[in-house]
C-alpha cells in the first residue's frame, strides 16, 4: 500500500531499513546544499562516475541493505533541472526498487532546494509514479537549526 509523509526532522536521521535519494547533476560536482552531505557521508564518486548515467537516469551505491539513488535531472551542476527529466529520473528509480524490493524511501524535498522546483508539483508527480505500488515514501522537510 502506498503511503507518503512528511518530517520535519534531518533526513540522515532515518533509518537503516530507508533507501535514500537527492538529485544531483550528471557531472557528479555535489558542491552545494544536501549533495555535500551524501558525498561525505556515502563517499563512492568514482563508482558513480564510472556508471556514466545521463540526465534521466539514476546512479545507484548500495550501503548495507539499502541503496542510495543519485537522481541525475541535470547535465552539469550550475544548471537547472526540467520537470521532465526529474521525472525520468523518478521512474528509473522506481524500477530499480521494484526489481530489488525496496519498499522504504526517505528523501529531502528532491529539486526543491538549489534547483528550486515547486514542492506540490514534484509531490503530484511522486504519487502518479508511486501510487500503485508498495512503498512508503518519507520526506524530510529541511529545517535551519532542527537538531531533532
């Protein structure tokens, strides 16, 4: 059954049993906002790298028994992702999760922050693409300060 919610916690705060993901740009800089984060904390760009994913797409690193997704809506990190190619990029996730059964995912407002889509559209887009399967979505609103 699909679920999706919303915390206003720290997304690093969800647990093991939670696959992650952020958008990021095709050259894999991670130089600003939550990418810095996942690059420190998950490290493996030169395996990200040598899957050369083009915007659309996801790269994929497993840690532990989940996977961190890599949503790849733009061709270099100074750009601007469409709501087209978020999408794309949403469903070859989707797939991969299907195939792997990945029910639990917790994500930050993806494109929302630095790429500066608007929230209620990429929300609709994620329940048209998740709706019909068995996974619960958990987004982690960022709040300044929040230490919770």
């Amino acid at each position: 059954m699909f679920k999706i919610s919303e915390v206003n916690i720290d997304l690093f705060a969800a647990g093991p049993e939670y696959s992650l993901c952020h958008c990021v740009a095709a050259d894999l800089r991670m130089g600003k906002g939550i990418a810095v984060k996942f690059r420190n904390k998950f490290g493996g760009l030169a395996d990200l790298q040598q899957q050369n994913v083009q915007p659309g797409g996801v790269a994929i690193l497993q840690r532990q028994q989940r996977y961190i997704y890599y949503l790849i809506t733009k061709q270099s990190s100074w750009g601007k992702p469409t709501y087209q190619l978020l999408h794309s990029s949403l469903t070859a996730m989707k797939e991969h999760m299907l195939k792997h059964n990945v029910q639990k995912l917790a994500l930050p407002r993806i494109g929302c922050g630095l790429d500066g889509l608007n929230w209620s559209k990429v929300k609709d887009m994620l329940i048209e693409i998740f709706a019909a399967d068995d996974v619960e979505l958990l987004v982690f609103n960022y709040v300044a300060g929040n230490t919770k």
